[in-house]
C-alpha cells in the first residue's frame, strides 16, 4: 500500500484505527490537495504524502465548536514583510480537539479570519509549522498540549493549540480559491464555499 487513502481506509479495516496520523491522511492531504494553488500543490503535497511532515487540521475552537462564522483566531497581512500575523486574541479562540495535534502533527493547516487593511475578508486557510522538525518542539509563540482522556478514540492525540502574533510567510495562504498579492491585493477565485470540503467530507 502506497497510496496514504487506501492506508487510512485499510487500517479501519483491519480493526488499529484511530491512530495519531488518521487526521493526516484523511483531512490534511485533502485539504492540501484540494485548497492549494498548482504551485503550493507541487510542493506540500509530495512531502505529506511522504510523511516527512505530519499535518492536522485546524479549524474548531473551544468557544465556537465547528461554527465557522463564530471562529475568532485572525491572520492580519503585513505588506511590508509579506507575512501574516496569526494571532489567538480571546481564550474562546483556542483550537481546540484537532486529531494529530495534542503531540504528534509537525504542520497545520490552520483556519483564522484573514484581516487586510482592517476588513474582515472571512476565514481563510493557511498552512502553518507548529513544531521544530529536529526537536519537535513547539515553534515561538505557538502553545500545544493534549486534551487528556476521551470516552473513546484514545490512539488519536486531539490537542490545543494558541497562537500569539506567530510570523507566517504569504506563500503560506493556501490559494486555491483566492489570491493575494505582496502588495495586498485581493481576489476570490470560484466558490469559497469549497474551502470547507475537508470537514464536510468527514463529518
């Protein structure tokens, strides 16, 4: 088995799922594979297929659950240094039960409101490193933990995760459905809708 679909779907079959990667295989690599530019295609997906990196996906908050208009973790864009600034600004804004993220995802893809020129634009996906690929441990000004014992799926480590004014690169905004130039100039491409087929597709 080659192909990171068929060994999700295998390994339910065979009775070892959840495992730490489940959210990996089955939401990371899509959302990859379906949100990002050709460019930001070519390169993130070869590297999660390969598992060189780990990814989870992170959408849901403490405070909000999976409402997507209620999510409150921005990424305000800074020309000047083409990167956004990723930012959690109330304790209701913690990422929160994301599978992978408690101790094992090296990357996320991350949803946060994108601030340009003080408007609200929506939420937006970006992908974000989370740990040091040599340590493993947290990157500056990102706080990670486990969520501790559930009622059940206990293989998956789901997490928390906080971020306070982490620096992420503009190529990092993952484009598929929109583009933003260095200067900051805006546009949606097709239906933002689709942004959001990841979780559908597993919920």
């Amino acid at each position: 088995i080659t192909y990171t679909h068929e060994m999700y779907w295998t390994s339910f079959q065979l009775g070892i799922a959840p495992l730490p990667t489940d959210v990996h295989m089955s939401m990371f690599i899509p959302t990859l594979e379906t949100q990002c530019s050709p460019e930001q295609r070519r390169l993130w997906v070869p590297l999660a297929r390969n598992f060189a990196i780990l990814g989870a996906y992170v959408q849901t908050e403490l405070g909000h659950g999976s409402n997507i208009r209620g999510l409150e973790t921005t990424a305000t864009y800074d020309p000047e240094t083409e990167s956004f600034d990723l930012h959690s600004p109330t304790p209701s804004s913690t990422k929160w039960w994301p599978g992978g993220l408690g101790k094992t995802a090296t990357h996320a893809v991350v949803y946060a409101r994108l601030i340009l020129k003080g408007k609200n634009m929506g939420v937006h996906a970006f992908i974000v490193a989370l740990r040091d690929m040599t340590t493993h441990a947290s990157l500056p000004g990102i706080e990670l933990g486990d969520i501790g014992p559930k009622l059940g799926f206990n293989g998956t480590d789901n997490g928390f995760a906080r971020f306070s004014h982490v620096r992420v690169p503009l190529a990092h905004l993952l484009q598929g459905f929109c583009s933003l130039s260095p200067k900051g100039e805006y546009a949606r491409v097709g239906d933002a809708r689709l942004g959001y087929a990841s979780m559908l597709h597993v919920r």
